[in-house]
C-alpha cells in the first residue's frame, strides 16, 4: 500500500515534533492525528495534502508566485549551481561528522532543490527542513522532494524551540541572525551564500547598463558581528545558457521585475551564450 504524501510528512514530523515552537504563543507543539500541529494552548494548524504545514501567523504577499518557482527549478536542474552546492555540500559534510541525527534548516528555501541536494548527500540519518514565507516555494518544494520537512514560516519568528538546529543554509536570502543564533545548537554553523560583484553581471547589463549592485553595508562584516571563527570563500564561474533556458533565468531573477515586456523581448531575441556566477560562502559558528 502505498502511503500518501501527507502520511509521509505526518509521520516525519511527529518523529520531529520536539522541534517546534507554536508561532502563537510559543509554547510546544504535538503531532495529532497524522494531520495536525497542535500546541499546548490547542492553537492548531493542518497539513496540507502534498504534506507541508504552514506555520506563518499571517497571510503574506509576495511576488514570488508558482511560475517564478517553475522557473528556478529548471534552471537549478541544468546544473546551474552546481559547484557552488559541491562547496556547500562538503562544509555541511564535515560539520555533522560525529553529530547522531544532526538538524538541517534551510531559511528561505524556496522551491527546496538547495536543501533537497546536501540532504541527500550527507549519506547519515538526518533531518531536513526548509522554511519560506512564500507559500508557493513551499508547496513544490513538498510535491518534489518527500523525506523532508516542509513548513510555510517567517524568519523573523521561526516556529522551532531553541538551540535544536546543527547546521542553518541562508542561500540569497534575507536573514535574522537573532533567531539563527536561538536556534543553534552550540556549535552549530551558519552557512550564508551572498552575490558578488559578478553575480549575473550579463543580465545586469543588458538591464541596466552594468551598474552594479551596492549593499548598504559589507555583507561579511555583519555576519561577523554576530558569529565567531567565520570564514569565506568566493566561488566564481562562466555557466553555458542551454537553449530555453535564458527565459526561465530571467523569470526567476529579482533583478530582472522592473523590466517591461519589450525589453525583456528584446533581451531574449538578442540571446545569451553564458552567464557569470560570483558568489561568496560565508560560514560562522554560533557565538
């Protein structure tokens, strides 16, 4: 007989139920029925049929829709970021070696094929999970890839009990290093990836002219103010654009949401042969 989706998470999550943290009232949460995450004050949330649950106090907005998340799966499945999951894979590796049943949380998971591919990899028994406060990265996240907890939840009050997390994944994703050092274990690590300069500068220009992006602040040195014996490694390199997949590149890209029709037209007439990938790992244990 074959077990639905939702018994699998069910199941998965009840293992797992110790984890969570109503995002109510705070209190911790049980398991009940194979359908539902219900806190000690009865607030109650339901699985949904592919299996997530969705742990967000309140509806969002945002732009990240179903075709945007369509869009970055074929482009992750092309081999995309591949070197740069090779590196994030081989630090997540060698921090779990020794850790009986090690945490994985993805903050910001989107359509989960980050999380999916180190998890896979650790070759351990291990839990995954991946939080997004877009509601649609989640659901094709939990219809991809079963064997991994999936949860709809705001970073800035994430709905896990501290100090349960080894390893927390912020792939270009806005963070909150307040809640990241609550849940880490002591010890546990923070494996941040940021853009470069670099960072798809072909489609910045064809844009924008190639004006290149400015943070406010150096992304590296405010990491550093909330993690200690934090490293970096810059990972650089020219990815061929496979035909087709230019139009899912820039449907999935931020940068590319202000441009009109006609110029994102234009841009996919002209063509694009390769596009740079510049990008920094930047790790930090738990201060």
């Amino acid at each position: 007989m074959t077990v639905s989706k939702k018994m699998q998470s069910a199941q998965l999550i009840g293992m797992n139920e110790g984890l969570f943290n109503c995002p109510i009232c705070s209190v911790r949460m049980g398991m009940v029925e194979y359908s539902r995450l219900v806190c000690e004050n009865m607030h109650s949330f339901d699985l949904a049929k592919t299996g997530y649950v969705n742990l967000a106090p309140q509806s969002h907005t945002t732009k990240y829709d179903k075709s945007l998340f369509e869009a970055r799966a074929k482009v992750m499945s092309s081999g995309f970021f591949e070197p740069v999951l090779d590196k994030l894979i081989s630090i997540v590796k060698e921090h779990v070696e020794g850790i009986d049943r090690p945490v994985l949380l993805d903050a910001g998971c989107g359509e989960g094929t980050h999380l999916s591919s180190i998890h896979s990899q650790l070759q351990i028994e291990s839990v995954g999970i991946g939080i997004d406060l877009a509601k649609e990265g989640i659901v094709a996240a939990s219809k991809s890839y079963p064997g991994i907890i999936w949860s709809v939840a705001d970073l800035a009050a994430m709905p896990f009990q501290d100090e349960q997390i080894d390893v927390i994944l912020n792939v270009l994703s806005p963070a909150n290093y307040a809640e990241f050092n609550r849940l880490l274990e002591r010890g546990g690590i923070v494996v941040k990836v940021v853009p470069e300069s670099g960072y798809l500068q072909e489609l910045r220009k064809a844009f924008y002219g190639g004006k290149p992006h400015k943070e406010e602040t150096d992304p590296v040195e405010r990491f550093s103010e909330h993690f200690d014996d934090v490293v970096t490694d810059r990972i650089t390199y020219a990815f061929t654009l496979l035909e087709g997949l230019l139009a899912s590149l820039i449907q999935m890209t931020p940068l590319t949401w202000n441009a009109g029709d006609e110029r994102i037209g234009q841009v996919l007439a002209e063509g694009m042969k390769e596009i740079t990938i510049d990008l920094r790992v930047i790790v930090g244990k738990r201060r």
